[in-house]
C-alpha cells in the first residue's frame, strides 16, 4: 500500500519529486500554467518530463490563495473530493480520471490532480450551443443520475443528504434579498417580464425545494455550458467539470438546468421534447424503474427553478465580472422564458 504523501497546497510544493510519489513515476521537470480565474480555488495545468509512462500533462486543483478563504470554501471542496473517490467509480458519467487526492480538513487544504482533457473545448455559457451538444450532454446526464436513481445508501455518505424542512426554510428565506440585489445588480440587463418572473420564485421557493423528495439521485447542481467540455471535432463525448456543488435532489434539475441555459428561446421549443425524451431512454438503459416518459416531462417543467436558484445566489454573491453579469443575465433571460412557456409555478 502506498505512503500517504504529505499534504501540498501550493503550486510551488508540486515538485518533481512529490509529482512522482503521486503519479507512481518518476518525474524529472515540472512546469506549471496557471488555468481559469481562481475565484474558487487554483488550477494549473502541468507538463511533466519522466520516465517512460508517465502522463504529459495533468491538472492539479488547489484551495484559494488566501487561508481564510479555503476555511470558508472547505465544504465545496470536501464535496468534489468525495464526489471522486467515493462516487465516481459508481457511476456512469463521462468526468475527468482523478490521479491523486489529499484533503480536506476544516481549514479547507486539498490537493486533486485531475486528467488533462486537452484539446477538449470549453462550453461559453453566453454564446450557447446546438440542440446537439445538449442531447450529448442530457445523454452523459442519465449516466449521472442512473447507476444510483433513489439508491437509499447514497444517503449513508457523509455529506450528502436530501433538502429538508430546515434546509428549505433558511434557503427560501436569504433567497428573498438576495433577489432584489440580483435584479439591482443586473439592472439594464433583463426585460421587466423577466425581472417579474423571477420575483414570483420566492413565494413559491420552499414548496418547490422540499417537493417530489421521493425521486433524488447525484445532481452536479451547476450543469452548464461553461462547465462541460466538447470534443474539438464536434463529435459526440462531452465531459463534465466541477463537482464542488453536488448533492441529492430530484434528477430533473439537472435537465432543467441544462437544457434552459444552453438554448435560446426558439430552439429549446424546437427540441426540448426530443431532449427530454432522449434523456429518458438514457436513463432506462441504466435500468431504471417505474419512471415514464410523461413523468420525466413533468419533473422537467417543474425543475425549471434550478437555474434562478443558483443564478440570483451566485451573481448576488459571487466575485462580480462584466462577463459574469452578462452571463447571469442570458442564463436568467432563457430560464425565464422557459418557466413561462413551460407553466412551471402552476405545477409547482
């Protein structure tokens, strides 16, 4: 059994030597390229020399600089850590190898060294995508939701639990203020129907949180474009990145999420039918049970609250840039024309 290797944090511990132990061979150099904005944590691509065998390239993911910044991020970070050692080899979606992980402790220290999907291609979240891409996405979704759909011992993992009437309350309850610094912040940015569609969410948000709690499976939670990432051939393989945000909730919010957030008005009318029905076979391919077509269709209208849920907490709450606003804006732009067109509060 391998040595539990000390715990780094930093860039500057990744040595030749650390990388080895880590990798199980022998690494002569090390140079590491900062990768994204660091507004959560770290993440540096590396290109290693060695011996014969070893990988190119990996990427290490690391706590934020500031310390006090990893103590208040160390949930997040605990949750992508647990979603790869505990539920990945479980399941059945397409996600980045997991190389080595150490952490994470209350003061929010890890280290995850990840596979390099290079030349794989980014989502833009703005920009959108084809009805395509996003039938290969809800597709590697089912593989998500799948393997464990209401598998009671998820429920034994540390961590991981379904909302309940206390999680609901305290969410329904910031979720009010934090609507109306959304809207101050992104003024300009949306229509006033949009702005009255999103004020209509909070007086329904602790219902909508607490119901259908019968269906749960993993939920990535933030399942979008700017976090999944396209063969640079247009082929079908999309893979997904980011786990700090998973929990147990209804499948469909993922769905939802996805397919709101990725398409523009017109063409999510066009395919979104299709696309939740291929979603569906996926899912009966993993076998499983008692859940129709009919079923998914109404869990998919009813799930359309995920994308304000997370939008209006992450934009009133996060590091503000002008593509951040811009971002939120066309996410919160789509969502709500979806709701509208889908009658999501009246199934709510």
């Amino acid at each position: 059994m391998k040595a539990a290797l000390p715990l780094v944090t930093e860039v500057g511990q990744l040595t030749p030597d650390w990388l080895g132990d880590a990798l199980g061979h022998r690494v002569d150099t090390v140079t590491a390229e900062p990768v994204g904005t660091g507004q959560i944590g770290t993440c540096y691509r590396l290109t290693l020399t060695g011996e014969p065998g070893l990988l190119s390239t990996v990427l290490a993911k690391l706590p934020a600089a500031d310390p006090g910044a990893r103590a208040l991020l160390a949930n997040p970070y605990r949750t992508e850590l647990r979603f790869y050692r505990e539920l990945l080899p479980t399941l059945a979606v397409r996600a980045p190898l997991m190389h080595h992980a150490e952490g994470v402790g209350e003061d929010g220290e890890f280290v995850l060294l990840l596979e390099d999907l290079a030349p794989a291609v980014q989502g833009d979240q703005i920009a959108g995508c084809t009805a395509a891409q996003v039938e290969d996405a809800v597709v590697n979704l089912a593989g998500l939701h799948g393997p464990r759909w209401c598998d009671p011992t998820l429920l034994d993992i540390e961590g991981l639990s379904v909302n309940g009437p206390d999680d609901a309350a305290l969410m329904a309850e910031l979720f009010g203020p934090s609507v109306d610094l959304f809207l101050a912040n992104l003024d300009g940015l949306l229509s006033e129907e949009d702005a009255a569609t999103v004020r209509e969410v909070p007086a329904v948000l602790e219902r909508w949180a607490l119901a259908r709690a019968d269906r749960f499976a993993p939920v990535h939670g933030d399942y979008r474009l700017d976090n999944l990432l396209f063969p640079p051939d247009g082929g079908p393989g999309v893979v997904a990145v980011d786990w700090q945000t998973l929990s147990l909730a209804l499948p469909a919010r993922d769905l939802a999420y996805v397919i709101a957030t990725s398409l523009d008005p017109d063409l999510r009318r066009a395919s979104e039918q299709d696309l939740v029905a291929a979603y569906h076979r996926a899912l009966l391919g993993y076998g499983v049970p008692s859940y129709s077509l009919e079923d998914c269709w109404d869990d998919y209208r009813f799930a359309q609250l995920q994308v304000p849920l997370v939008a209006v907490f992450g934009q009133a709450y996060g590091t503000r840039t002008e593509r951040g606003d811009q971002m939120f804006a066309v996410m919160t732009t789509r969502s709500c024309a979806a709701i509208r067109d889908l009658g999501t509060f009246d199934v709510i």
